[in-house]
DNA sequence: ATGATTAATGTTATAACGTAACATAAATAA
DNA sequence: TTATTTATGTTACGTTATAACATTAATCAT
C-alpha cells in the first residue's frame, strides 16, 4: 500500500523537530522578506530585519521585551516603541503573527500568501506552528451561518503537547 | 413542513438581541452561580457575587481595571489584586470566561456543564457570545491527529459582525 | 541640486494589564 | 476555645503596549 498523499501539498505544517537545522528556516524566512517587501513597495530596514531575525531565533513565540533585550544585547538603547512599530509592520505584510494568548510574536513560515494564522502551541518545548486551518475554518463558517454572524478574524491557538514532546513524556 | 429542530437543543446559543431584557440574564446568571457554588462546596462572598455583577452588566466582556473602577464607584479602596482573585474563582468555577483577545472577562451563561469556550465577538455592538463549538472541535482533532499534536485546551474567538449589527450595516 | 513632502526613527512619558509577597481578618474545624 | 484553613487587605512591582512630539532619513517635484 502507497503512502497516502498529504491533503495541502502547499503548507508542510510539521511541527518542527527538535534537532532540525534551523538556520535555514531563518536563512528561508529572511529571504522571504525581502521578496515580500519588495512586492510590497515597502522598506525592509535594519531595525525591522533584526526585530525578524530576534523573531526567528526559534520557533517559540517571542515577547516584545525579549525582542528588545536581544536588540540590546550590544548596549544599545533601542526603546520599546520601536520594537512595536516594527513588529506592526511586520505584521501587516504577512511576516510575523501575533499570538494573544501569549502575549508574543512568532515568524510566519507561509508569508508569501496571505492567510489566516491558526496555531499549535506546545506547552513542553514551547515551540508553536501554523496549522491547515481549512476544515477548521469551513467549520466555523458552518456553525456561524445558523448564527448569522459574519466572521472576519479568527483567533484560533490550540494549546497542547506536539508530537516530539508527547512521545518523550510517555 | 414543521420547523427544523435545533441541533443542540442544551445550547441555546443567539447573539444577545440589542434590546432584550438584559435584567433576566443578570438574574439568571447570580441565580446559576449560587446553585454551582454550593455543589462545589465554595463560596460566593461578597467580593465575588460583586465581581461578576460587574462582569454580567452587559454581553460585551469587560477589563479587571474597568470591573475595579465599578466596584469603586462609592469612594472603595478595593485593589487590583482582590479583583484577579476574584476573577481566578470564578473561571476555576466555571462561571466566567477570559478572551485572550481582548485581555478581558465575560460571564459564562453555561456554568453548569463544563465545557470549553469558543466565542463570537461582535466588534460594533461590542458583545461576545459562545458559539456551539463541536464542529469546530472536531475539525480540530482531526487536523491535529494529522501532526500528531495533543490538544489541551483551545483557544478559539471569532471576531466579526453579529447578525444584529451585520442587518443595520447593510 | 534645492526645497517640499513623506516615511522612518528617536525620545519621553504614561497607560493598561497582571502578579509577588506578606499582613490581617474571617470562617470552619477540632 | 483554640487551631487551621480560607479569604481579603495592602504595598509594591513586573510586564505589555501606546500617546505625543521631535528629529532624521528617504523620496519626489521643480
Ligand atoms: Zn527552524
Ligand atoms: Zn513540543
Ligand atoms: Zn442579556
Ligand atoms: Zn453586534
């Protein structure tokens, strides 16, 4: 018997392995941004590129504080104001998400097309990943239409144990 | 042809209409919460009873500070620290809920069944109301069974227009 | 190029949300 | 009553986010 096919070829949602290289997906999502923001007719400056690069040190959702700390390390006095306003305008061209039950961002590994962020958040090795957000969507849609409520964000963040962690802890 | 019969008749879950009889709920909700408390052997002080008639005021959730500033609407001296608590108790109870989104509280108008919480969030009339989650739930777990991921707790608030404000809008 | 305009960043202060730690008081149990 | 637990009071602080205005850098038009 054949392996089955994955269903969304287009999104490789894995939760990330513990031991990947990550480099490339920093080297990926920095490449990404430049595509992106040139598309965009937008600047990608230092500051923004290393509040990125602080964003992608890991696949764990990051505080804006903790952003700034890393932009500091060096004795800088980089003030708070400017870590917001570079995350927002990551945000608004699709390159870093927002999670609100963290109160933390996090690099968007799909940032070339535009989506609606459905997460997975392990509370073990605190990493947090994109779902295929498809049949959850399609199901809200379903339920809302009996409601006749007309939906225009969903914040969707599934807190749990990913793969890798559930495995060692059994 | 007869009328459709509700598929979960245990939820009656319509968006609070503008101009129902908001005094019923109130009641309804204080009434629940005696009836809870006392099967969990817990107190509904003073404080407490005090804290979620602020927060039953109205559909649409509520920040600490501003329950804080109703409960010291007489000159009080309450703190910040005995609203949280009394916060705490009530969602260790089941009789209120928090949106992460918003970084605010809502009354719960299911306290006797446990449940987890999905919420619809109208962003003109400001009011928020759960949604029946089981669609969405299992369109969760079946995504998720795909990554392997062990789901815990979900966190799901839809942002839109109720059917309400959606009719006037139009 | 020069000046006008827009975009980005710097700077200071403060708002908004949430908790730690320890003291006191009230309720319950022994 | 005395001990124990539960709840509240109090002070102080930590964390997250934004307002308002000044300055600098990039872009555009003449
Ligand atoms: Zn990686
Ligand atoms: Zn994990
Ligand atoms: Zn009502
Ligand atoms: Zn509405």
């Amino acid at each position: 018997m054949a392996t089955r096919p994955r269903k969304t070829p287009s999104k490789p949602q894995a939760f990330p392995h513990p031991h990947h290289d990550h480099s490339r997906c920093t080297a990926n999502a920095l490449r990404t941004a430049e595509t992106v923001c040139e598309k965009h007719g937008a600047r990608l400056t230092e500051i923004r590129r290393r509040v990125l690069e602080a964003v992608w040190a890991s696949h764990a959702p990051i505080g804006a504080y903790d952003i700034l700390a890393e932009l500091n390390t060096d004795g800088g006095k980089i003030a708070p104001m400017a870590v917001y306003r570079a995350l927002d305008f990551l945000m608004e061209h699709g390159l870093v998400h927002r999670l609100a039950s963290l109160n933390a961002f996090i690099g968007c590994a799909l940032a070339s097309e535009r989506h609606t962020a459905h997460f997975l958040i392990c509370r073990s090795c605190k990493s947090a990943t994109e779902m295929d957000g498809t049949a959850v969507t399609r199901a809200v849609k379903k339920t809302l239409s009996e409601h006749g409520f007309v939906p225009e964000n969903e914040i969707i963040e599934i807190q749990g144990l990913c793969a890798h962690c559930h495995k060692e802890s059994a």
